[in-house]
C-alpha cells in the first residue's frame, strides 16, 4: 500500500503560480510513477503530468506544456508540481496518484492505484 497526500491548492490570480506538493508514505519502493491530475466542475478528471518514480521520464499533457513543471525529491518521497502563468481554465481539483510497479503509460488514470483526496486551485480572473 501506498498513500499520498496533497498540500499547496490554493486561489491565485491569473498570472500567479502555485506548487502543489504530494508527499508519499508506505510501499513506495515499489513505486512506478507518480502523476497529478485535476477535475473541473462539470468535467472528466484529465491527466495533469507525470514523472517516473527514479525521476528520469516525465511527461505532461499538451494544456500545461511549458507552464507546469513535475519534480521529485527522492529523499522526502515527495512530488511537486510547479504550476505557473496560471489560467483561470486551471481552476479545478488537483489529485495526485501512484503507480505500483508495472508499466502502464503514465497519462492514463488506469495505470494508477493509489490516490490523494485532492487539493483545490481556484484562478481568478
């Protein structure tokens, strides 16, 4: 069992930035990946990003792409995501997840096990 917990939402205006922090405890030795994504009202939950567990793949969807930055560091068990030019089409809740061992793709909600109670990002206009 893995379990991660998410700190760091927050209201900003648009332009700001936020990080969002995902700290994981239990079995994380047998960690895949880590990813964040986030749910609209009124919207599907969609993949945010993603970093493998030793850190050297990361991936984002296209929405975020040189906005958003995934980092880990591996001595806290900790996954930030460093979100900035912040739109208000960011608003939603952000859940941060983990992947148990395998190697599913890292943008499919399937691929991950374990999951946070989310963190909500509110962008003002």
């Amino acid at each position: 069992q893995v379990q991660v917990v998410e700190s760091g939402g927050g209201l900003v205006q648009a332009g700001g930035s936020l990080r969002l922090s995902c700290a994981a405890s239990g079995r994380t030795f047998s960690t895949y990946a880590m990813g964040w994504f986030r749910q609209a009202p009124g919207k599907e939950r969609e993949f945010v990003a993603a970093i493998s567990w030793g850190g050297g793949s990361t991936h984002y969807a296209d929405s975020v792409k040189g906005r958003f930055l995934i980092s880990r560091d591996a001595g806290k068990n900790t996954v930030y995501l460093q979100m900035n030019g912040l739109k208000p089409e960011d608003t939603a809740v952000y859940y941060c997840a983990a992947a148990a061992a395998g190697n599913g793709a890292m943008g499919l909600q399937e691929t991950y096990d374990y999951w946070g109670q989310g963190t909500q990002v509110t962008v003002s206009s």
